[in-house]
C-alpha cells in the first residue's frame, strides 16, 4: 500500500470506529490487543466464553451441525 492509501484507510477506519455500537467497539478492540499479542481468549468477555464453552461441550456430545448444513439454511451468509 502507498502512503496515500495507508492515510485514506485510517481515516476510514476512524469514521467507522466513530459510529460503532458498543459491541463492536468491544470487538475492535479485542482485535487491536490480538494483533499486539495477547491472548484473544482473555480480551473477550465472559459470556463470550461461556457461549464458546457451550458450543465446545455440544460438539463433543455430537450435536453439532456440519458447515454444509449450516450453508445450506443460511445461504447469505456465505454470499459473495
């Protein structure tokens, strides 16, 4: 990227973090203490976790739902 483009996008990305919810300014920044190395597990929040928990204690129980199914009945999420 130029520098041109590196200054355009941050302005960008600042006119966008102005007008976030809460939600995804906790997302936000989640992302920027990832990438500055700490562990995403301790940046997210605990009922983040505990929904992460749930799913993992389903899957080993084998109530997951396979990717293919999941394409099929929410197809918008996988549009280009």
């Amino acid at each position: 990227m130029t520098a041109l483009e590196i200054k355009s996008l941050r302005t960008e990305v600042k006119q966008l973090i102005e007008e976030a919810d809460v939600d995804a300014l906790k997302a936000i920044y989640s992302m920027f203490k990832i990438s500055k190395g700490d562990d995403w597990w301790d940046t997210i929040s605990a009922g983040e976790r505990d929904a992460i928990e749930i799913g993992l204690a389903q899957l080993e129980k084998g109530e997951g739902i396979p990717h293919s199914e999941v394409k099929k009945l929410y197809p918008q999420w996988f549009a280009k």
